[in-house]
C-alpha cells in the first residue's frame, strides 16, 4: 500500500466524475493491507471492472459531482455518496482509476 498523487481521470460515456469530499476507510481494505491481497485481482483484470492492481482503495466516500460521461443526464453540483452494498462496477470513474 502507498499514498500515491494521481491524475484526475476523464469519465467515460456511462461514467460519473465524483469530487470527494470525506472518505472512510472500510474494514475490508484494512484487510487487504495487513495481509492482502484477497479480493485485489493482482494478475488478471476483475471481471466487473476490468483492473488489476494497483488500483485505488475506498468506496466509503460522499461528495458532489464535478464532471459527467457524455451519456449521463445532467446530475452536476449534486451531493451524494456511494453506497457501499453497491457492486464497485456502477462506479467504474472510481474503481481504480
């Protein structure tokens, strides 16, 4: 694990840009650190989200939209978070980009 700048990616048509306003860390990342990986696919992309590591931890976060995919209705300026019993594919923006 490390803390790492990255750049700010671009959404795809189906995609949402979230600016993150607070995140958590979840119990199953923890796990991953201390004697991962488990569920981090490491040698072939997942089949959801198509990556591999490295990839960036944490889908217990809220924030506002900042940017939308061409294909997405206009939700810009809302607040929201991401629920964390949602499969991490409905937010491929942010499942390891």
């Amino acid at each position: 694990m490390r803390v790492a700048e990255t750049d700010v990616p671009t959404p795809g048509p189906d995609e949402v840009l979230v600016r993150v306003a607070y995140c958590g860390i979840c119990g199953s990342d923890l796990h991953e650190y201390a004697n991962g990986p488990h569920a981090i696919p490491t040698t072939a992309p997942h089949p959801a989200s198509g990556v591999t590591a490295p990839l960036v931890l944490g889908h217990e976060f809220c924030g506002t939209v900042a940017a939308l995919g061409s294909s997405v209705a206009s939700r810009r300026g809302r607040r929201g978070g991401h629920r964390a019993e949602l499969p991490l594919q409905h937010l491929p923006a942010l499942s390891g980009r």
